[in-house]
C-alpha cells in the first residue's frame, strides 16, 4: 500500500465536439480539506487539455480516479471481439487499436471505432440498429457483455450497462473508447490499476464509477445524482470532507466529481479496496477492474 497526497476526479465524456460541458475535474488534498472544483476553459474542456494536465500538471503521487471504462468484456468469451481474427490479447493493446482505427478522428473521438465494418457489429448503436455479435450466442439477458469488474458492480446494488452499448443517457461506451485512446496516449505518464501495477510512486489511473461514490456517501435506492449544494454537502461529511461554499442547484458533473474526490481520498488507503476478491493476475490484463467494486 502506498501513500497519495492528492486525489483528482474526473466526471468524463466521450461526446462528440471539441469542447465538452460534460467534463469535470476536482482535487482533494490529502490533508481532508474540502474538494475543489478545477475551473474549465471557456466552453468547457477539451479532452486533450485533461490529457496534458494528466501527462504534466498533477502533483507526483495523485491517484486519478476516471468515470469511464478501461476495457471491454473479454472473459465471458476470450476475446474482447470473438469471431474476429485481430481481437486484441490484452488491454494495452485494445486501446492501441482504438486509437491506431480513430488517428484521423480528432478531439479524441471514437466514430471511426463504432463505425468500422467489422468492430461496428459487436456495439447496440440505436434502438433500430444492434451488431450482431452484441450479444453472445447463449446470453442470459439483452443487456449485451459485461466485464467481471461490473458484475460485481451489480452485486453491490449499482447497475451499470454494457461498455458495448452506445445508446441512452445511462451508456458509457463513448466514454470509455475515448477514454482508452487517452490512456494510450499516457501510456508513459501514468500507472493505470490494475493493468499496471501499482508503482511506488508516481501518478496512477484508476476507473471508478460514481454510482459507488455515490453510495458511500451515504446516497441509496435508485438515486444517486445530487443536485443540490445542500444534498452534496451531506454526501461530503459522510465521506468525512468539509463542506463546499454554494446553496442551490449545482450540475451533476460538478457534484459526481467533487463527490468522488471525496470519496477516494476516504477509500484510497484502504488495502481491502487494492485487493478485490475477483480481481486475478489474467483479469487485470485484459479488463481492469473499477476501483471500489469489491
């Protein structure tokens, strides 16, 4: 176990445009002073700026915990792209093919990806329009592939969907493609847990779902969105931070990430959470895992 100074979080989106006001940063200090939220440029960020901040503007030992997927299923069948000879072998070298496909894609975007003749099969794109290897042949439900890191998610009391879903507010796989090709791109900056292990110094990337954040905070039932000042300054002293200055409304990628950064500043020094039962040396290579799915 080591120790971290600060804890940045990022709420991330994987939507088309060179600016997202989907992109949220905040920083917690070590210390336990309450979580700051990270000014954006005018008409939000543009992910490579969240890129360059990762690669050279974080203090040395920050853990990052990142609101997207780091992988795709692969366990249930082997391969991430069963069927398709170049399925990648592992995690590292999934996001090289998202990136190598989507070079001409700019503002790390992913359509080349969930565009391409034969890679476009395996995602739900629309109501209308599902690949048809989404599902595998004897899938117990329609809610396409899910990796064992999200299956333990489901255990937990969340509900998160498939990172092969591109459809509703609710799906992440734009995210995590884009994510992957920011990962890529940092493969030299920055640890990402548990596909790397974790250095003994030195930024690391961990995947976390604000659902679970969310929980800790002491947020139950089907609600996990807090949108008001109020309701994210009970969710803060449940995590043991200080409140945050403002009364009203505040935009839910303001609160998940303050929240969060909250969050795993109280749970990032805890063994139990670096050691998750389902977590093994193979699962680790091929789909990560999220950070706080035990």
């Amino acid at each position: 176990m080591r120790d971290f100074t600060h804890y940045l979080a990022i709420d991330w989106s994987g939507a088309k445009g060179a600016r997202q006001k989907g992109i949220a940063l905040s920083l917690a200090e070590g210390t336990g002073s309450a979580p700051v939220l990270v000014e954006p440029p005018r008409g939000g960020w543009a992910r490579k700026e969240v890129l360059a901040i990762l690669r050279d503007d974080i203090p040395r030992d920050t853990l990052v915990g990142m609101d997207l997927g780091i992988s795709l299923p692969f366990q249930d069948a082997g391969a991430f792209f069963p069927h398709w000879n170049d399925s990648p072998k592992d995690a590292k070298s999934l996001w090289a093919l998202i990136d190598q496909v989507c070079s001409d894609d700019p503002n790390l975007e992913c359509g080349s990806f969930v565009s391409h003749p034969q890679l476009s099969e395996y995602f739900r794109h629309s109501k209308e329009h599902l690949g048809q290897h989404f599902h595998l042949a004897d899938a117990p439900t329609r809610q396409g592939r899910f990796r064992c890191a999200e299956l333990a998610q489901r255990e937990q009391g969340v509900r998160p969907v498939s990172n092969f879903n591109l459809v509703g507010a609710a799906q992440v796989g734009k995210s995590s493609l884009t994510g992957m090709r920011m990962l890529h791109q940092l493969r030299d900056a920055v640890a990402v847990w548990p596909i790397d292990p974790l250095p003994d110094s030195g930024p690391v990337v961990v995947e976390m779902y604000t659902s679970i954040a969310a929980r800790g905070g002491g947020i139950g039932g089907a609600r996990t969105k807090l949108r008001s000042f109020e309701d994210l300054n009970v969710a803060l002293a449940q995590l043991g931070s200080p409140p945050v200055a403002g009364t009203g409304p505040i935009d839910d990628h303001s609160s998940d990430a303050l929240v969060t950064a909250a969050w795993l500043r109280k749970i990032g020094p805890d063994p139990a959470y670096w050691a998750p039962k389902g977590l093994t040396p193979e699962i680790a290579r091929t789909e990560g895992w999220t950070f706080g799915a035990l």
